[in-house]
C-alpha cells in the first residue's frame, strides 16, 4: 500500500522541464550583441541574462543565443544510422570554432572525437582544408587507415582516395 501511495505521489509531482528557448544565429546582417538584441525586441541585458557567460566582443559566425528565457535546443549530431560517425569537410574560412557552433557542440568535443584521427593536427584549420573532421563517435568507418590504426573510432575519410561519403 505504501509503494502505491509513493508511486501515485511521484507520479503528481510536478517535474520542471527547460524548454528550448528561441534561437538567433550570428551572421550578417545581425553580427553583434545590440543588433541581435534589437532584431528580437529585447535589451542587451535580458541578452546577457539568457547566454550565461556571452561575451559581446567574442562573437563567432554561426554562435546560437537565446533571445527568450530556456535552454537552447540540442543540434549536436548523431551518428549517422549505421552507427558510423557523423562528419564534416572544412571549407576554407571555417574554423573549429564556427564549426562547434555550427553543430552545437564545443572545439573541446571536436578535438576529443578527432584526437585518433588519421593526420590529426589539432585545431588549426590550415591543415585541415579538405579534410573531413568527425563530429560524434561511432564505429569503424569501412575506409581505414593505416592499418595500425584499427582500434580507433572513427579515422579520416580521405576524399582525394576514395569515392563517396564514409
């Protein structure tokens, strides 16, 4: 009797959940803190109240900020269906950052899940024109390489040696 009467209690308690929040991105024509601000018909405050830690001279290309109270919504990509990693190929003028906020995850992440990547430099873009960097663990992509390099998650697709998407 006393597990069903605890069972009904938590059951009726309500549970707060964060709703998503409403989302601007930063890019032209809206770049800085007080246009994204005035494009959503709020202060610059209730801005910086909303993105805990926004630094207004820090903007990147692409960054998400709510312009509501709320969290914003998950973007972050999964692996791809047949459980091999989701990726992507850097363009010139993107960086890790842009890329992070692209996807809403952190450089942090990006270096994580590419750390036992074929030819992983690190975060400097400049070595990483055209290549493809990984954006969620998975399994074994079917192009490996070098062979010494089997265990890892997820290595780089390389585009100049085979054909299509890993």
């Amino acid at each position: 009797m006393l597990r069903s009467l605890v069972a009904v209690v938590a059951l009726l308690t309500p549970v707060a959940f964060a709703a998503d929040c409403k989302v601007a991105v930063v890019g032209k024509p809206h770049s800085g803190c007080w246009d994204i601000a005035n494009a959503a018909g709020i202060t610059t405050t209730q801005l910086s109240n909303w993105n805990s830690g926004l630094n207004c001279n820090l903007l990147q290309p692409n960054q998400r900020l709510c312009v509501s109270s709320g969290t914003l919504p998950d973007i972050s990509p999964k692996p791809n269906a047949n459980g091999s990693c989701f990726t992507h190929k850097v363009l010139p003028e993107s960086t890790c950052a842009v890329i992070a906020n692209q996807y809403g995850i952190t450089v942090s992440k990006i270096e994580e899940f590419n750390k036992k990547t074929y030819k992983w430099k690190g975060k400097d873009t400049s070595s990483l024109l055209s290549t493809i960097v990984v954006l969620t663990f998975g399994s074994l992509h079917r192009l490996r390489k070098p062979a010494e390099r089997r265990g890892h998650l997820c290595l780089e697709w390389n585009p100049s040696s085979h054909s299509g998407q890993p």
